[in-house]
C-alpha cells in the first residue's frame, strides 16, 4: 500500500510476541484472579448458608434464595425471549433488497460489519437485557411470596367492596407485571425498530414508502401490546385510587379517594380503559389494512382524552363543585378515612375521656396521700443514669454499659410486689481492652458479664439503690448465667471454644477465664470454612492462626437487632431491644412489626420521622425505625427473643389476628412459635412497645376526633410537644412508669406522654396504654382530653415555670457553682384529682465526679412548685402537708423528750452539718470514693469553721456553750 500521509515514512519496529514464559505467566494470574472472584463470591454465599444453619433458621435462607433464583431465571428469560424473539422476527422480515440510496449504502458498511457476528450479537443483547430483567425481579421476592401466600382480612374496602387483601397482597403483583410488560414491550419496540432499519424495513430519507408492509404489521402489534397494557394500567388506576396517596389540607399524608377521585377520576380511568381497548384493537386491525392512519388517529385521540378526561375535568370538578362548599363534599370521604386510619394502626378502640385539667378538691392536703396510690413515681432516669452505673459498677474497663437503660418490672424480694426497676448489662467494650491487638479483640475479650439493677423510685445519698450489682453480679435477681455473648454494643466478630481462654473476669485473685460451652457460631475446624471466613471477614490470618483448632467457634451477627432481622427479614425491627433475666437466663426482648402501605383509605406515614424523638437523637443505642418506610398500617405481631449467652433467636406469634403475619408464616412455615409457647417467667417482662406507641401518638393528634367536621376544620389538631429537658428540638420521647388512669382501681406499669395544641404549649390531653403484657387491659390506649378553655401548663411551660421560679433559680445557679453540670431528668406526668402532677429528677455532674448524682426533685401542680432534696420533701411543700412534729405534745412525759438542744442556732446548724458530713465521709470511704471523702472532708472542715465563728460571735460565752471550751480540729483524719 502505498504511503497516503504524505510525510517521511520512519523505521519499522518489529514488536515481538512476549516468550512463552511471559505468555504463561499472564494466563496463570489471570485465571488466579477469575478463581479469587469466584471464591470470594462463593465464600460470602457459603458464611451466610453456614449461619442460618447454626441459628437453626437454614428454612429462611433456602425459601428467600430459591425464590430469587426463580424470579430471575423466569423473568430474565421472559425478557430475552421477548426481546430475542423481536430481533429475530424483524431480521427475518427485511426486504430481500435495499434501495439503492445513499442511506442504505452507509447503512450497507454496518449490515457488513455485524453479519459474522449476528448470532453472537443477538445472545449478547438478549442476555444482558436478560440479567437486569432478572435481578430487577428477583428484588420482589416479597411482594411474590405476599401474593402467593395472601390471607383475607376479612374487611372489605368501602368504594369497591373487596377485601383488604387484594390491595395489600395482589395489587403491588399485578402493578410489577404491568411494569414488567411495559418494560418488555418497550424494549421489544426499540429493538425490533432498529432492526428493521438497519435492515431497510423502515426508511427515514430514502424515496418511496417509509415501510414495508412487514415492518408495519410487526410495530403496530408491538404497538397495539403497549396501548393493550397501558388499558390494564387504566383499569388499575381505578382500584389503585383507594391507596392513592395525595395532599389534603387535612392531612399530608393522605390516602383514598376524595370527592373529586370518586366523581372524576374514577368514571375518566373507565372512560380511558374503553378507549384504550378501542385503539389497540385498531393497532391489531394493520395486520389487514397496512396503514396506520386509524390506529395512529385513535393513539392521538386516546393522548387527548387523557388530557382532558383524566386531567381537565377532575380539575373543573375540583374547582366549580368542591371548593366553594368543600366540608359538605368531602366528609363522607372523610368519615371514611377516620375509620380505616383509626383501625389499621390500632387506635379504633381508643378511649377519649374528658378530663377538667384542674384539681377538683379544695384542700390540697387530702391529695398527699392519694399520691402513692396514684403512681410509683420513678426518680431514676434510666436516658440519664448510664454514666453512674458506668463509674460505680463498670468494674473493668472493657466492660460498658449503653448510652440510656432499659425500664423494667422486678419484683421486691420483701413484699412481693412488682416494682419500676432501671436494668442495664454489663457488655464488652474492645476500647477499654489494655492492649489492642488481634488476639486480645477476637479470642481473650469475647463477652460482658452480669446484669446491674437499681430501684427506679429510691435513691441513696444520689446514687442508684442497686438491687444487682458487684462483679459476678449479685442481688435480687437470683442465679442466672451472666456471660453475655451478645448485645447491643457487641458489633464485632469473636472466636471462641478453642484452645484459647477467654477473660471471664477479674477480681483481686487474678483474671479468671472460662471456654464457651455454647452451641452457637459457626464451626471451624473445617479448613474451607476457615478460607471462607478469612476471605468474608477479609482476615488472612483466620486461616492460619494457631489460636483456631478443634472446637473453634466463630460468632458474628451479635446483637438483638441484627440477629432478629437476619432470620425474619419480613419484619419491622422495633428501635430498642431491652434485657430481661428470665428462668435463669439473660434474654433480649425485641418488639417487631407487620406492615403494608396498601391499607385502602388509611393515611401513611414515615416511620423514621414518627418514630425520632430527643432519645435517638442522641442516645447511639437507640435506633431509628425503619428510616424511610412510608406504611399505613402496623401491627407488633412478633415478640423476639435473643439468648444473651447462646445467641438463640425465638419469635412467639404475639397478634394471633393479624393478616399479614399469617401470610409470611404460610410462606416462612415453622419460623414463627405459637403464643402458647411463651412461658410465664418472660410474659413478666413483656411490655408494650415505644416505637409503637410513638406511631399511634403521632397519629392521635389529628384522629383522636371522630367527626368529619371536627377533622376538616382542624380545631382540635394536637401536636407532641418538644422535650423541654434538653435543646435538641426534638419530640418528648414516651415514658414508662408504674400509675393508675382514674377509671383504673389500682397501678399498672403503662406508657404514657403528653399532647400540646398545634402552635401552643399549653396542655391538650395525656395519653397512657396499659403497658403490662399477660394483663387484661394490655394495649387498651387512654386519652384524657382537657377543655380547650382551660390554661393547664404543658412540658414546657413546667420547665420554664421550673427555672423562672427565683429561689429554685438561685439554687440551681448554686447547683452549677465551680465545674458542675446540671442534668434534667424525665419530666413525668401524672393524672391526680382532676389536674396533673409533674415530677423532675434534678442530677448534678461535677466536683470530680464524672457520673450525676440525684440532688434535687422538683415537683409542681395546681400552681404550687417545689424544689427539694427529695421527692418526699417536695410533695410535703407542694401539698402543704404538715412535717413532723419536732417538740412533744403537751403533757407528754418528762422522759420522752428529745435531748436539748443548744440555744445558739447558728451554732446547733453548724455542728449539724458537721455531723451529716461525718457520716457522709464514712459512707465514701465503706464505698472507696474518695472524691466523695474529699469533698465530705471540705464541708467538714467548713463547718467546724462556722460553728466556732457562731461561737466566738457570741461573746465566748453563749448559752449553751462554754467560753473556754477548745476549738474542734479541723482536719480529723479518716479514722476519725
């Protein structure tokens, strides 16, 4: 060929073929690389098969990946077929000779190209078009098992009259088929109108006809398939109207039809499916008549009518028939919205009672009694106390407790009775380890020990009266194995059973250790589990570490939260999993939810949003709900558990009612236990649970009414007022205490909050559910509606009337003196006589101590406030109760008087606090708390000082007191 570039033609390089070795050498890392890919690929699917073995819940795992497997294969081999089959007709079709255009001479060049490799370039596409149909669908594995499996309701939808089921199971199948079938018409279209051009069956520029007689059969089929489908889109339409969701000035998240659905859309959507069937019979007809001219006339017609019908129309009805008389048109709709909304998320049976909001006795000093019986008022603030627990009973530092406590029921040894306890354990924290390396994280350190509990409703000198505490813990709790494996803060992956000794703990003998006895983790004494954990966990060192030998046993999947999800991935995990020591085991409660957004006329909601509050915010342990899952209708079907030593994951069948978790126990068989089997030891711990709860609050501040009217007017919309104890502006999360509602004879461990009017911070109602599982009233939901006349103080108005209050500002200004914090504890509330009562734990963080300690309790109701060292003390000011007497009755024998007392008071005062602080530099030094011997030592000396000022003031010789008597030392020492 001669030199076309016209320049100077340089040496020609000769590039040699790399040798043989080098040849081999490329091969052999290439084929080690496409082994390493495979492995690893094989090595997470083999891990994740070898853990719901050991958990004993392979079922979920074989069910959730055979049922991807076949709605990849059967989809992705309907789309290569489709589309295959498309190609090939056209190609088949084409016109045995091109025009001779200059079109089709550059379109020749391609045709050209391509014909050896036709059959390999029709595989490919297919294929691919395939592999993404396919793993698109193998992602509705629920929505098919859903389908298969669906149970009745038993309720029917008020528009159409069917069943439930048909919109929360069959709907969402038929609409992914719609889509499916668009998606494989539309592709079908595109490949076969390439086709035909590539092929000279269609001509955009080239004389004579546009296309052949083929092609066009063939498009308007395809295109009578896709206006086929879109009159199935418009029948569905029709039924998707009743879970549709849109903006009303109601609500948000509304969902069902409206008047103008009901009167516009509704007839448009029939309109538009005869019209739609009308066009793509014509389509059909060009297999006859060759032309489009009616089936494209009838395309623009059906494009029009869309406009119009489905868009105009609605509009005019919108606004000529709704909006001049808008509450008479919708409330029928609306009344139908209440009802649905109210009964998919549990609330139909809510009991709104009026309530005055003002205490009905005019002596307040009747009430003090009535407090005790009222509630157990919990003091103990388990989102405030962890950091106490952490300094006192930590022991170790690799052992840690979570960022807030759990609220339970223990019952008091003494009498019997079950009381509020603050629970937490004590987990392993890698953090605190001495040294940090691979063995001490994964074989040395494995596990917490023992649970720590302390009385919700008592405090001692501050801190917590521990009823188990001290390391093995030990208390009212009985024997239990306090090893705990798994837990919130336990993320990391341990190694256990083998020749390598775990920490048990340690004490002042030495560390003890133990070998885990358990049957939990996976085995790896196998060596191809061992490769395929060092190369899932990407630790090389798995493989061949000498720590690793007969009876290893890997654990990983460690806290409550994972686990449950793991083996029950079709359940809504609750955000907080709570410990429970139950027939001698430590166990993890774990509250979880049936769900579906396709409840007809039941308003939506986010379940991260409804669910967030001033906890989650802050605290690491408490998580978020489901983040973004918009659903209109929840139920705790399921009640979980998680053995903290062995790893065991229980589910118990809770709502033995309940729909959906019927239809996921039809297609999971055998995972889920029947209620029955739940034994009496853990119903004790069982409780109602928080995020729940949360979701059914949110949803009373609008439904609490029962009236349209009332609804569209939005008078009596409420709002969850902020948490006043902190500046995170978030929601005033829920509590649990033990109290009675006043229809109740006696107290019930129950959850309760507060509502404030939209925009205002006084108080709406209080809300409380029986919170106390096994009971005859559990989950019964309690409203108590205060008049819209009335000015009761909400959370936030407490706070502020709290810190306006002058001398309980001084004294919490006093309380902050030097580096000390002041921390706000739960605000509870609690129905007394008519009006509420709100008590507030004050904690004071500082003097050297790094944990808060109780100081105060500030109480307030009927407009009196108190500020005390203790709750006693501030109820006996709030309710004007009388102290005891201090000087004997008269007439009351000589002999029974108290002993006298010095005249100077100045003196008696200081020689009183002297002696309280005496006793508190004793009870450090019983404890080892020597910030707290240090600090008792300075108020000791402090007062020794005032007392010998007092005396000297009066003259050296005050009553009482001698002149001549010696100045107290000071500075005594411990021993004294």
């Amino acid at each position: 060929m001669p030199d076309r570039g016209g320049g100077p033609t340089g040496p020609r390089i000769r590039v040699g073929r790399p040798s043989r070795g080098v040849r081999t050498l490329l091969m052999t890392l290439g084929v080690l690389t496409v082994l390493g890919m495979v492995f690893t690929m094989f090595a997470g699917f083999w891990t994740d098969w070898l853990w719901y073995r050991s958990v004993d819940y392979s079922s979920v795992f074989t069910t959730t990946l055979w049922t991807k497997i076949g709605l990849f294969f059967v989809f992705g081999l309907l789309m290569a077929l489709a589309v295959g089959f498309n190609i090939w007709l056209a190609h088949r079709m084409r016109p045995p000779l091109s025009a001779m255009s200059m079109e089709q001479q550059n379109l020749d060049r391609y045709r050209m190209g391509i014909a050896p490799y036709k059959k390999w370039l029709l595989l490919g596409i297919t294929a691919l078009l395939g592999l993404i149909a396919g793993a698109s669908a193998s992602g509705q594995w629920r929505t098919w098992l859903m389908w298969v499996n669906g149970v009745p309701f038993g309720q029917k939808d008020p528009q159409f009259k069917l069943d439930v089921a048909f919109y929360a199971f069959d709907l969402p199948w038929y609409r992914f088929l719609l889509g499916f079938g668009f998606a494989a018409t539309i592709l079908s279209l595109i490949a076969a109108a390439l086709t035909h051009y590539l092929y000279g069956g269609l001509r955009i520029t080239s004389p004579g006809a546009r296309a052949t007689a083929a092609a066009t059969g063939h498009l308007s089929v395809l295109l009578g398939v896709f206006v086929a489908l879109k009159a199935v889109a418009y029948w569905l339409d029709r039924y998707g109207l009743a879970v549709k969701s849109s903006d009303f000035k109601a609500t948000d998240n509304w969902t069902g039809l409206r008047y103008v659905d009901a009167n516009a859309y509704l007839p448009a959507k029939t309109i538009l499916f005869c019209i739609a069937v009308i066009c793509a019979l014509l389509f059909f007809a060009t297999l006859w008549r060759r032309t489009w001219q009616l089936p494209v006339i009838g395309f623009g017609l059906m494009v029009l009518s869309a406009i119009l019908i489905g868009g105009l129309y609605p509009a005019i009805v919108q606004k000529f028939q709704v909006q001049p008389n808008e509450q008479a048109k919708e409330a029928p709709y609306v009344e139908k919205n209440l009802k649905a909304t109210r009964e998919a998320y549990g609330i139909a049976n809510a009991q709104v009672d009026e309530y005055p909001g003002t205490s009905q006795t005019k002596d307040k000093t009747k009430l003090r009694d009535q407090v005790s019986e009222t509630a157990s008022i919990r003091i103990m603030d388990p989102n405030v106390v962890s950091p106490t627990f952490q300094q006192l009973q930590q022991i170790r530092n690799y052992y840690a407790f979570p960022t807030n406590l759990d609220v339970d029921r223990y019952p008091d040894p003494k009498s019997g009775k079950e009381q509020d306890t603050v629970i937490g354990l004590r987990e392993l924290n890698l953090n605190g380890i001495p040294k940090r390396n691979w063995i001490n994280d994964h074989f040395r350190y494995t596990h917490g020990y023992g649970a720590v509990a302390a009385k919700g409703t008592s405090a001692d000198d501050g801190r917590p009266v521990f009823t188990e505490s001290d390391l093995p813990s030990k208390g009212d709790l009985g024997t239990y194995e306090q090893r705990v494996y798994y837990g919130e803060r336990t993320t990391t992956y341990s190694i256990v059973g083998g020749p390598q000794k775990e920490i048990d703990y340690s004490d002042d003998s030495g560390e003890k250790t133990t070998s885990y006895k358990g049957d939990s983790g996976v085995n790896l004494a196998n060596p191809i589990n061992r490769a395929a954990y060092a190369a899932a966990f990407s630790e090389p060192q798995i493989l061949y570490s000498g720590a690793i030998g007969e009876g290893s046993r890997i654990l990983y999947n460690r806290t409550p939260k994972e686990r449950v999800e793991a083996v029950a991935p079709w359940l809504t995990i609750d955000g907080d999993a709570y410990p429970a020591v139950v027939d001698g085991q430590i166990q993890w409660i774990v509250d979880a939810y049936t769900t579906t957004n396709g409840y007809p006329y039941a308003s939506r909601t986010t379940l991260g949003d409804t669910t967030a509050d001033s906890l989650t915010a802050t605290n690491d342990n408490r998580a978020v709900v489901a983040q973004e899952n918009r659903v209109n209708y929840i139920r705790n079907s399921v009640k979980a558990t998680v053995d903290a030593y062995s790893g065991e994951v229980k589910l118990y069948q809770w709502d033995t009612q309940d729909p959906v978790l019927k239809t996921w126990m039809k297609a999971f068989p055998d995972t889920v236990e029947p209620r029955s089997e739940i034994s009496s030891g853990l119903m004790d711990h069982l409780r109602y649970p928080q995020d729940l709860f949360k979701v059914q609050r949110e949803l009373l501040t609008r439904y609490h009414v029962k009236d349209a009217t009332t609804f569209l007017s939005g008078s009596e919309v409420w709002q969850v007022p902020d948490d006043p104890t902190n500046k995170t502006g978030d929601a005033v999360p829920p509590y649990y205490q033990s109290m009675k509602m006043p229809d109740q004879k006696e107290q019930a461990f129950s959850l309760t909050t507060t509502f404030t009017p939209n925009g205002r911070d006084n108080l709406s109602a209080f809300m409380a559910v029986d919170a106390e599982a096994g009971s005859e009233g559990y989950g019964k939901i309690r409203v108590l509606k205060l008049p819209t006349s009335t000015t009761a103080a909400g959370p936030k108005q407490v706070q502020s009337q709290f810190n306006s209050e002058q001398d309980i500002a001084e004294s919490i200004r006093l309380l902050r003196g030097g580096d000390s914090e002041v921390e706000y504890g739960n605000l509870l509330a609690v129905p007394l006589d008519g009006g509420l009562l709100y008590v507030e734990p004050v904690y004071v963080r500082g003097g050297g101590l790094k944990y808060p300690l109780l100081r105060k309790v500030l109480v307030t109701y009927g407009g009196q406030t108190a500020f005390e060292d203790t709750l006693e003390q501030a109820l006996d000011k709030v309710f004007g109760a009388e102290a005891p007497a201090t000087e004997p009755p008269p007439g009351a024998d000589e002999g029974t008087q108290p002993p006298p007392k010095s005249d100077n008071p100045t003196v008696q005062e200081a020689l009183n606090d002297a002696q309280d602080a005496f006793e508190a530099g004793q009870k450090a030094l019983q404890k080892n708390d020597w910030e707290a011997y240090g600090q008792a030592q300075k108020d000791l000396e402090d007062a020794l000082r005032r007392a010998e000022k007092a005396q000297s003031g009066d003259g050296g010789g005050g009553s009482g007191t001698s002149g001549s008597s010696p100045r107290p030392d000071p500075s005594p020492s411990p021993s004294s």
